[in-house]
C-alpha cells in the first residue's frame, strides 16, 4: 500500500512559521514570493493532516491557537536543526546560533541582552528579545518559542503565578530582590522627594502595562496595581510608557533600575516606602538545562545584584 505523502514538509513549516510572525496571510505571502490561495492551501493540508487547527480566521485576521503555539515551537526546532546541517554539511560556513529571550518591559533585560551579543561576537546568528505580556512569556517558553522568559514574584502574584508555571510544567529560578520604585520624569513635582508612599501618588496618572486577556493584578508587571485609582493610563509598549512619564507626569511603580544609557537622563527610580519586594527571576522548562548563549545571558542579569537597589 502506498502510503500518501506528508504535508509537513520543511518549506511548510517556514510557510506556517512566517503567517505566525507576521500575523497575516497576506503579509506572509509577500514576504515568501507565494499566492495567498497557495500558502492558504499548505496550512489547510498541514491542519488535516495533525487533526487540530494552528490559526483562528476571523474577520479581523488570524490568531494562532493554543495547541498551534506549541506546534510552531517545536516547528521551529525543525526549521533551525536543518539551517544548523545545512550550514555544516552543505554551505560550509560557521554555524548560526539561535537564541531568543521573552521578558517584561525591564530595560535591565534588554541591557544585559545588548550585554551578551557584544561578548558573543560570532559572525552568524539569530536572536530575539521580545518584550510582551507576562502570560504570554510563560506560553513562549512552555511552546519553546523562548528559551527563557523574565518576570517577577511578590507577595501579591506568587501563588497565582507559581500554580500557572505548575500547570505549565515551568520552573522559576530567582535572581535578585529588588526594593519597589517609582519610575518618573526627572522634573516630576514630586522627583527631589528622597522615597515616597502610595498616598503621595494619588494625583498623578498611573502608568501599567497592557496584559491582552490576563488584565489582572496577578500578572500585571506594576505593584498595588489592583489598588483603585482615579487616573490610570495603559500602554503596550516602553516608549509609549516614557512619553506618559515625561508629557502627562505619570508614574510606575517597578524595580527602579534604569542603566542610563538606554534611556538618557530623563527618568528616576525613587524607592517606594511600602512593605512588597520584587523578586526578578527567569522562568524554564522544568528540569531544563540552559544553553551556553543562556547561561551568559543569565550572567550578565547577575550583574544587577551590585546594584544600590538589591536588598
């Protein structure tokens, strides 16, 4: 008997990995030379053939659905095994390396990121540091889509965070504590104040960062996020967040390390007089073992816990 061919072909699963990236079919089809009704097929043909769908179409687009995350996580393994043969075997060029990161809004993150590209300094590789909401780094790492994801615990998210990770087969592994801050514009009205309380802020706008369909204190990336306020301003990204600070002066309340080189002078951290602290770690597979570009990465975190703000 003959068996019928798979449609999970390598070129397939570029083609499925590129409408995930772009979140289009349409954009998708431009940035891979092919026709919307052919690269509409191919997924068609891929769906069938696994028994569940990878994307949601609606008027709006296309989402990826929940079993599609974890099937474009390890479609991506596949498609960088084969880059790494190709690379070996066929172009005899230095192999490329694969990294990628999903964290919180912390520049910290970000600086280290810069960090280890610099000490890395191979001349073929791919990395990716995606900054995005708390829940959906936990999906990206679970789905191997990140090797690892950084966020924080504290009193008021740690059993609602450490039973999503367990239900996700995730492990928490802790780096530093850090004291509260309020991160401000440098000529905010209250920015020469040597420490401030949370009745201090009452007047001014509240900045936190959007969390898609996980809108609650649990995962939000700011402290006393839940407490009620009469101003309040949400944003998606760090840029936007900055902007409020500096145009509208409001405030945010996180670890309060700011390297001055990514943003200027134009934003302090003033330590927050309450009694929460913030635990910033990363989050991994369970049992899992980092990669080299992980554990430098990791390292260049570390770097923090000199830090005036630790305790």
């Amino acid at each position: 008997i003959k068996r019928k061919a798979s449609s999970m072909t390598l070129q397939n699963l570029r083609y499925i990995i590129s409408i995930a990236e772009t979140g289009s079919i349409t954009e998708a089809s431009k940035r891979l030379f092919i026709s919307q009704p052919s690269l509409s097929n191919a997924v068609k043909e891929v769906e069938k053939e696994i028994h569940f769908p990878i994307f949601t179409r609606t008027s709006r687009g296309i989402t990826v659905t929940a079993k599609g995350l974890e099937f474009i996580g390890y479609a991506r393994q596949v498609i960088q095994q084969m880059n790494v043969l190709q690379d070996t075997y066929i172009t005899m060029r230095p192999q490329k390396t694969y990294f990628s990161v999903s964290t919180q809004h912390y520049v910290f993150a970000t600086n280290a990121f810069v960090d280890m590209i610099r000490k890395y300094g191979q001349e073929r590789y791919e990395f990716c540091l995606n900054e995005t909401q708390t829940y959906q780094i936990l999906e990206n790492v679970k789905n191997h889509i990140s090797e690892l994801g950084i966020i924080y615990l504290s009193n008021t998210n740690e059993i609602v965070i450490r039973r999503t990770l367990e239900d996700m087969h995730l492990e928490f592994r802790p780096l530093f504590t850090v004291k509260p801050h309020v991160a401000l514009y440098v000529n905010h009205p209250l920015a020469d104040h040597t420490s401030l309380k949370l009745i201090d802020l009452i007047e001014y706008p509240r900045l936190k960062f959007l969390q898609g369909n996980y809108e609650s204190s649990f995962f939000s990336e700011e402290l006393y996020s839940s407490l009620p306020v009469d101003k309040e301003i949400r944003v998606s990204d760090r840029a936007a967040m900055i902007n409020m600070m500096i145009g509208l002066n409001g405030y945010s309340i996180s670890t309060g390390i700011f390297p001055k080189y990514m943003q200027g002078d134009a934003i302090k951290g003033i330590p927050l007089h309450e009694k929460e602290r913030m635990t910033v770690g990363y989050v991994v597979n369970a049992g899992q073992t980092l990669s080299d570009l992980g554990t430098m990465y990791i390292r260049a975190l570390k770097q923090y816990q000199h830090s005036e703000n630790i305790t």
